[in-house]
C-alpha cells in the first residue's frame, strides 16, 4: 500500500448496522483533527449498510469501502490493516459514535511522546432508554506509574488489567503492530485478548489520555455480547494462542503468573455468560483436556468459587430456621421451596 502520509488510519468493522451507522459516521467526519482515512470493512451486511457506506464515500474521499465474506470482527480487522497507509490505527465499531475532538487528543498525545499505544477511556449508551451513562474511567489510574510515558515493566501490579481490554479504545502506531507482526485471532468472540495483552506486553511506550470519548452502545439487539454464552470455550483458544505467542517471543518466563491472573478473570466473566448446566460442565471439560495438567489445575482451582455460586443459582439445598422450626430450604433456578417434615 503506497504511503500517503496520511496520520491515522480508522479501520471500522461493519455488519448489519443501518440502524447506528449514519450516527457513527457523521461523529468521524465531523471530528476537529481532519487528516485521517476511513476505511470501512463491510462484512458482508445483508441490511441497507453497503449502501449507507457507498453514500458516504462518494461525498468524503477519506471513507473507503471493502467488502468481504462474512467472517466476523477479527478478519475485517486484519483486512482493513492491509488497506492501512496512516502512522496510527484505531479499530473502531460502527454501532458506536465518537466525541469529535477524540482524534485530536490522541493523535496528539502519541506524536508529543512518540508512543506505541494511547489509551482512552468511554461512555455507555444504552440504546434501550437512550441514556448516556458517563461511568468512571476504565483505567485503573492507581496502579499507573507517575510518568506520562510507561511500559508493562513500570507497574507494579495489575500488569495486564489495568487497561480496558477492548482494542477500540485504544491508538497504536502501525510500525508497532507490524514490526511485532499482531494481527487479531480468527476467533468468533474473545477476539481482543490476545490482541491487548501481546500489545500491552510489547508496547515500551503507553500514554494516557484520561478521558471519557467514545460511546459504548449497550443493550444492543442482536450484538455479539448479547449472544455469546455457548461460546465461553473461546476464552480457552484465546489463552492457548496467547501463551505460544509469548513463549515465542521470550515473554512468557518474564509475565506467565500475571498472565495467568489476567486470564482468570477473563474466565470468570466467561462463566457468568454460560446460562445452562450442560455448557458450564463441557467449558470446564474442555480446560482439562486442552491445557496442560499444571494450567488446567490453577483455573479449576481459581474458578470453583464462582462455579458453586453458579450451581446454587440452579440447585441447593440447605437448613433454615422458620417460626423456631428446623427446615430444609430448596433453590431450583433461584426459586426457594420450604421443605418440613410431616
């Protein structure tokens, strides 16, 4: 791809989103920094989105439209990073929308620091009551340095949580992201955490800015975090392939205990998506026959806490005192029957 010192190059995934696009644009064309491309990966939507995408493009020569078999957020990333001529890339979504001066601060944190990555923070909007829920940010501000400019290495604790997870919240340089040859995994869902945590731990320039500028839509009908529960074995396909990827670069003597803490909690909000008893009891076969035997008994052992606390929801039984009587208490499905003897 010939270089036309573009600044940043914006790859945004597109499926079936007609409904949030015109929003999501408008908020990247009308932004204040001006010199970036688009690039708009359409995952072969089968809703009026192409369209919308075409409109755009024959008004703004920044909005470049692909096309692609539908393979999900991880491929149309990894294809728009071949169409990428600008310094930095972003990944954005196109069911959410951008505070205009976003670009602005961040192409300029990252050129007065020469960073790899610069890392923001968001808003939820909930797409149900339209509300904007301006939360605390994402970034686990006590546990980073005192110093604009940081790397792993510099904290403390907290090595691979203290950022957001996602990627969309974050700017990289491409030389970065190429020179260490990241592409995301080909995975249907927990697609960002080989991506955050192999970027996390190669970055030696991260910077901050602490804002709230991007809104997160929620609640969204048909998302993929709406409908990701019997998918909870991808999390095991994600530590998989991140753990060969640091033992391919030498990372993984140096971080392996706080990569196994970071992906104990990934499992743990993995498990609070599994909604039947035959799932849950298929993830924790799978962690046994795909991880090693020392991997497969720290997650079982991290994981039995939130294990019980999901069978009690579905089954337990325990005593209860009613009206100074000694009674048996049943939970089925989070619904309590008072057992006493005849």
């Amino acid at each position: 791809m010939e270089n036309n010192n573009t600044k940043i190059s914006i790859i945004l995934s597109v499926y079936n989103v007609e409904k949030y696009l015109n929003e999501c644009l408008d908020s990247i064309l009308n932004q204040t920094f001006k010199d970036f491309e688009l690039i708009c990966i359409n995952d072969s939507s089968t809703d009026r989105s192409l369209d919308i995408l075409n409109d755009y493009a024959a008004k703004d020569t920044r909005v470049k439209v692909f096309t692609q078999p539908n393979g999900g957020a991880s491929s149309t990333r990894n294809y728009g990073m071949k169409q990428a001529s600008g310094d930095y890339l972003l990944f954005w979504d196109s069911d959410d929308y951008f505070d205009i001066t976003i670009l602005e601060k961040l192409y300029n944190k990252a050129s007065l620091y020469n960073a790899d990555i610069v890392v923001t923070s968001y808003k939820l909007f909930d797409d149900t009551t339209k509300e904007v829920i301006d939360k605390r940010s994402q970034i686990n501000k006590k546990f980073l340095p005192d110093k604009e400019v940081f790397c792993i290495d510099d904290m403390q604790q907290c090595k691979f949580s203290f950022l957001p997870m996602a990627p969309w919240t974050k700017m990289y340089k491409k030389d970065f992201i190429f020179d260490n040859g990241l592409v995301f995994q080909d995975i249907k869902s927990c697609t960002d955490v080989f991506f955050t945590y192999a970027t996390t731990a190669l970055a030696k320039r991260i910077c901050i800015v602490d804002e709230n500028l991007i809104f997160y839509r929620i609640n969204r009908v048909g998302s993929i975090t709406s409908k990701r529960g019997d998918k909870a074995q991808n999390i095991i396909k994600a530590y998989l392939y991140t753990k060969e990827f640091f033992e391919k670069n030498n990372l993984l003597d140096k971080y392996n205990t706080e990569l196994k803490q970071a992906f104990a909690g990934c499992f743990k909000n993995e498990i609070k998506n599994i909604e039947t008893k035959e799932n849950l009891v298929l993830f924790f076969d799978e962690i046994k026959s795909q991880l090693s035997k020392e991997d497969a008994q720290y997650f079982c052992k991290v994981l039995n806490r939130p294990l019980k606390r999901f069978m009690q929801k579905i089954f337990s039984l325990e005593y209860a005192i009613q009206n100074g009587k000694r009674v048996k208490r049943l939970t089925i499905l989070g619904v309590n029957f008072l057992l006493t003897n005849r």
